[in-house]
C-alpha cells in the first residue's frame, strides 16, 4: 500500500470513530426521556452502520479496481519476460 492510500486509510478511520463517539457523547449529554434516548441511540446505531456499509462497499470496487491493474501489469511484465527469454 503507498503512504497516500495509508494516509486516506488513517483520514476515513479517524473520521469513522470521531463521529462515532461524537454521536455517541451527543446523545448521553441530550436532556431527553430513557424512551427517546433509546430510540435515537437505535436511529443512530442504524445509520452509522448503513454509514460504514458504504464506505465498505466504495472500498471493495476500489480494492477490484487495484486487482484487475495489478493482474494486468503482471501479465505484461510475464508477456515481455517471456518474449525476452525466447529470443
């Protein structure tokens, strides 16, 4: 992994937890009934995880998109191996 795909790692981590606990210390500090609480806490919970869904899905095109690049320059790089080693 290159050191800018490591740092946009580190950024989207950082972000992914900061606004976890952020939501997290926003709703225990929210002067509201246990009830409602309880129910934001859920509509939360539920859209970090559709949150993060994304997030694992955009990762998973870009993780196929590296493969088929890598698969390609090592075809070519054994194509041009094997055209040198012929000669």
């Amino acid at each position: 992994m290159s050191r800018e795909q490591d740092k946009l790692t580190g950024f989207v981590t950082g972000l992914l937890v900061g606004g976890v606990i952020g939501g997290i210390l926003a709703l225990l500090y929210t002067p509201v009934s246990g009830k409602k609480m309880r129910k934001n806490i859920s509509k939360t919970t539920d859209n970090i995880i559709d949150n993060v869904n994304d997030i694992v899905e955009t990762g998973k095109g870009k993780v196929d998109g590296l493969l088929k690049d890598g698969i390609k320059k090592a075809n070519t790089i054994i194509d041009d191996a094997k055209k040198i080693v012929s000669n």
